[in-house]
C-alpha cells in the first residue's frame, strides 16, 4: 500500500487519467473529489463489495 499526504486543495494523479482532491478536512473525516473518464468507474467501498458479493 502507497500512502501519500496531502493537504487540502492539493491532488495525486493515478496514471494520466485519475486525479483525487482533498476537497475538504475536518476532525472527523476528509472530502476527496475523484475527476475520470466518465467509462471509470469510482464506488465507494462498501458499494464495491456489494456489487461484487451480487455477481
């Protein structure tokens, strides 16, 4: 696992078309904002493994 900090408004790119944000960070929990191809999909986790336990 790579682990990267960043703070707000600044970004990593995952290849040359996936780039996440920190949009916002509170004490609780942090916003990221995802821009891709709209042919990517982006789930959240929980989302995920759900999709893949109906397949």
């Amino acid at each position: 696992m790579l682990i990267l900090s960043r703070r707000k408004n600044e970004a990593i790119f995952i290849g040359d078309d996936i780039r996440v944000s920190v949009v916002e960070l509170t004490a609780k929990y942090i916003r990221l904002g995802f821009e891709a191809k709209r042919e990517i999909p982006i789930y959240r986790e929980e989302i995920y493994r759900r999709k893949q336990r109906a397949k």
